[in-house]
C-alpha cells in the first residue's frame, strides 16, 4: 500500500495527507455455525422426523432426493430443504440444506454436552439479513419442525470487514503484531506474490482450526467464484468493487473456550449464542481481535478497529483469558528446568549437594550481576507488571460476582420485537411470550425545551447521576459520567449512585483510571478527608492507598 498508509496520522512528509474514509468500510458476520439442543429431540425423531430422513438419505443416494418443507411466518412459502446423502461425521449422520442454510442431525440426543443439532448459515443470508435476524430464522426452522430451544453454543463465526480504503503488500506485513507460540515458528503465510511490487493475492495469520486472520484480495474471490452480488453493496457504499480488500477472522469454539468478562468476572462467556449475537458481545471479540491479539501501526487500522455501531464496534478491556494470568505456567516448567540444569553441568558438588538448590544459587548469582550491569531492579519490576495485571484482590472479587451476563429469553424478545419479522410465540413458546408481553412498554422521555443555561446545570445533573441524555442509566453512561467529571465532583456520584458501596466492574475501573492519574501527577495533591467520611475502598473491601504504596 502507499507508505503513507503506514503512518499513525496517515500522513508522509512530502506527500498529500491519507485519511481513510470511514464511510467505504463494510463490517460484517461473513460465517456462522452453532449447535442446537432441544429437550425434546428424541420425542421429536421417534414421530417420524428419522423415519424421514433415513429414508431421504437413501433416495438421495440413488439421486432421487426428497425435501421437507417448513412453513415461516415472514414468506408467503414454506422454506423447502432437501435431504441429503451424507451428515457430518462422526456425530451428525443426516443432513438437510438449501440455499440459506444447511441442518445436520444426530440420531439421538447425547448425554456428554455435545448438542444434537449442527447449523450452517449461508454466507447470503448472513448478508441479506444480519446475524442476528439470519440467527433467529434458524430458529425458527427448527421450531417448525417440532424442537423446543433448549439452548445453542457457537461453533464457528467469521467477522470480517471490507474496505477499497488499502491494498496490502509484502512490506505492510512486517508492521502487523500477532500472537506468537513458544517456538515462533508460526508465521504468516502468503500466496500468489508479485516479486515485483509485493503485493499477494492472500496472506494467513494463525490456526485455522481455531483462530486464523486472513487478508486477501477481496474483488479476485468475487471474480473466482461468481460472488456478485457483492458489487451492489460496494457500489452503495461508494466503493469501488475492483480495488476491494478482505480482513477477516474465522473464530472456532476450541479457541472461543476460556474467555472471561473483566466487567462482570463470568467465565466462558461465550458459550452460548444469547450473549455472542448481541451488539455488546460482538464487539467485545471484535475489540479483543483487532486490539489485543492483532495490531497494525496504520492509519486504516484504527479506522478498523472502530468497527461499526450496527454491526460490532470498539470497547476496551473487556476480555481476558483465565490461563493468561496463571502463574504456573506449565508449558514453560520444561524449559526452566532445563536451563537450570546446564547451569551445573560443569560444577564440581559435594556428593550430597541439592542440585536444585545449587542451580537456583547460580541463577541468583548471574541475575545479581545482570542487574547491576543493567540497572534493573527485580521487585520494582514484579510490582509494575502486578499493576497491569490488576490487583489480585480485585480480580477475585470479580471472579466471585460470576454476574450471569445476559438472560436468553430477553434476548430473544429484544431481537424480535426490534425486528418484527418472528413469531415470538413460535420461538420461545406461548408461556414465556406471555410473561414477556406483561412488561410494561418503555417510552421514550419527551425532553422540553429550556434556555441554554438550565440545559447546562440539567446535564451536570445528569452527570452526577450517571445517566444518558435520555434519562437512562447504564454501566456505560455511568463510568463515562464519571471520568468527564471533575475529580471533586466524582465522589458525589459514587454516594449518588452507589450508596451501598462500589460494585466490583466500577472498582476495578476507577482502580485502573486512578492508577494511571497517579503516575501523569508525579506530586499529586492529596485531598483531605471530611470528619465522619467513610472511605469508597473501605466500603468494597479494599483498601487503594495501600496499594499504590507499594
């Protein structure tokens, strides 16, 4: 790409300043696979389903196949699936497909946590609908023929993001960071280079049976493969849909597996599809994808990484893998030991000496006399990497919480009734669509007019309470009242808001935002405590000055 797409400004000196346009980046769910279960799934196969789809199979092989149709409330026809020949082994013996979607089934509901039911969801529909209604259509297939939800897990999600904004070469991928294993031995890969100019047809990142980036050449695939319905969205966009990169993720649960809300400290939070297709959700992977595991010093990465506000975008320091944080670091105790062990290859010892204890005396020694010739400090080291770990006190309170992040009914009805497209009743069954239509409708606050200066007092107000504009109070609108406040304000919020003490998401936030306060301010002012004031980290159980102390 041009070397001014390289700067973090996107300029170069000499040159006409590069600005990526916002406007021509397409964000999308380009893949998606899940398991289904069903509590009623043998009942279900055993009236006639397998009957069905055994002889379906069977036919298919001799090339008669037959079809099974369900009937959708949002299409005047029924959606019309063909039976296939073969499943998906070992597991899924029988498969349905059409042009949306394709359904593989097991012969019978197991009993080991693996879900009887396996769903594709064509790259189309994906497109044609969004995720989520694409998501909820599924679901309401499998309705249709007699399951009832009982819940879903991701299998697969690819997220992706179109853009005629760079075109990469060679040179580019020296600036991309990505995870590293022990070894670093894997590296990316490229194919079809121009030795000339650089510039390849695609490049991999990663394992594709759990996380994999691909950067290609977007408009040679629409070429390839006849995808051309594609060149309509460019054009909409104003894109020009033969200069059309592709930066891509293909996510599998193997890799989904052991990811953990620092908000809320639930682990495995996405396990099920409820919290993954909300908007919080994928932009929680997608943050954690393009700003922790894959980083890129250009100017069209942070307009990547921005993400958009209808499909997934940018928030920070929201995931973490529990394993990051293990201190015992298996995979490394191999390689210690072995380095311990060539640092007394040569020593004369005693008969009776400890070898591991004289190891450890030379490994002390050569780290003294490491530090003394880089002027390092050891303990000084540990306390700054604790702070950016977070205080392990802190992060048990979080771990302890274990707040449920989403409840999978609400979400349905969210997404429904946002849509209009379903039948709710038909989703989630007639009982709970009952309970949920019981809820009062929220309207939204009719905001009067007022002069300017009773406008500013009113958002002050606000502020202190940890609100929107609108009226309403999220974790979100709170902690962004609260840093925009002035630091003599903050502390009124807190008693407004929280009157019963700091919940563990909003302490580990104010932890880390004073932190970084603390080292801007080497001689900060230190406020004086009212008589009778009890203080916020007492009331959570932590006491901050003493940590910063250290």
């Amino acid at each position: 790409m041009p070397s001014s797409y390289t700067k973090k400004a996107g300029s170069d000196r000499g040159k006409k300043k590069f600005a990526p346009d916002p406007r021509r980046f397409v964000f999308n769910v380009d893949t998606l696979w899940y398991t289904y279960d069903a509590w009623n799934y043998d009942e279900v196969m055993a009236s006639g389903l397998m009957q069905t789809l055994i002889e379906g199979k069977e036919n298919a092989e001799e090339g008669q196949p037959d079809v099974i149709q369900v009937k959708l409330a949002r299409y005047e026809y029924p959606a019309t699936f063909q039976v296939e020949a073969g499943g998906q082994r070992p597991i899924y013996a029988y498969q349905v497909r059409n042009q949306d979607m394709a359904i593989f089934f097991a012969k019978k509901r197991r009993n080991d946590g693996t879900f009887p039911i396996k769903v594709q969801i064509n790259q189309f529909k994906l497109w044609e609908l969004g995720a989520q209604d694409a998501f909820l259509e599924s679901l309401e297939v499998l309705t249709g023929m007699g399951f009832a939800y009982e819940g879903s897990k991701p299998n697969r999600i690819d997220l992706c993001v179109h853009s005629d904004q760079f075109q990469w070469t060679l040179d580019d991928l020296r600036g991309m960071d990505y995870p590293r294993n022990v070894a670093d031995d894997n590296k990316p890969d490229a194919l079809r280079i121009d030795p000339f100019t650089g510039i390849f047809e695609t490049a991999y990142f990663g394992d594709r049976s759990r996380l994999q980036l691909r950067i290609y050449n977007k408009s040679v695939e629409i070429k390839k493969k006849g995808k051309d319905y594609f060149n309509q969205i460019y054009l909409d966009k104003g894109m020009d849909p033969d200069k059309v990169w592709n930066v891509e993720f293909e996510v599998h649960r193997d890799w989904l597996k052991g990811l953990a809300n620092s908000e809320t400290g639930e682990e495995n939070v996405f396990d099920s599809m409820d919290f993954l297709l909300r908007l919080d959700g994928l932009s929680m992977l997608w943050s954690h994808l393009v700003g922790s595991k894959f980083t890129h010093n250009s100017a069209f990465w942070k307009v990547l990484q921005k993400g958009d506000p209808h499909q997934f975008t940018e928030c920070r320091d929201h995931l973490f893998r529990l394993k990051d944080i293990d201190t015992t670091k298996e995979r490394e105790i191999a390689q210690i030991r072995g380095r311990m062990q060539k640092l007394i290859f040569t020593e004369n010892l005693p008969e009776d000496a400890d070898m591991m204890i004289e190891a450890m005396k030379v490994f002390q020694t050569m780290v003294h006399e490491y530090e003394q010739d880089k002027k390092k400090n050891f303990e000084d080291d540990v306390l700054q990497k604790r702070r950016l770990y977070m205080d392990t006190k802190l992060l048990k309170a979080e771990m302890a919480e274990k707040r449920k992040t989403t409840n999978k009914v609400e979400l349905l009805n969210e997404l429904l009734t946002k849509s209009k497209l379903h039948n709710i009743e038909k989703v989630i069954g007639e009982d709970q669509a009952v309970l949920l239509q019981k809820k009062e409708p929220i309207s939204e606050p009719i905001m009067p007019e007022v002069e300017p200066l009773q406008m500013a007092e009113e958002e002050r107000q606000m502020l202190l309470m940890g609100k929107q504009p609108d009226g309403m109070q999220t974790e979100e609108s709170i902690w962004n009242a609260y840093v925009q406040l002035d630091p003599k304000e903050r502390l009124e919020l807190e008693y407004n808001v929280f009157p019963d003490g700091l919940p563990g998401w909003f302490a580990t936030k104010k932890f880390k935002f004073d932190e970084k306060e603390f080292t801007k301010n080497k001689n900060p002012k230190k406020r004086m405590p009212v008589e009778g004031e009890v203080s916020r980290g007492v009331q959570v159980g932590f006491d901050f000055t003493k940590e910063k102390a250290l």
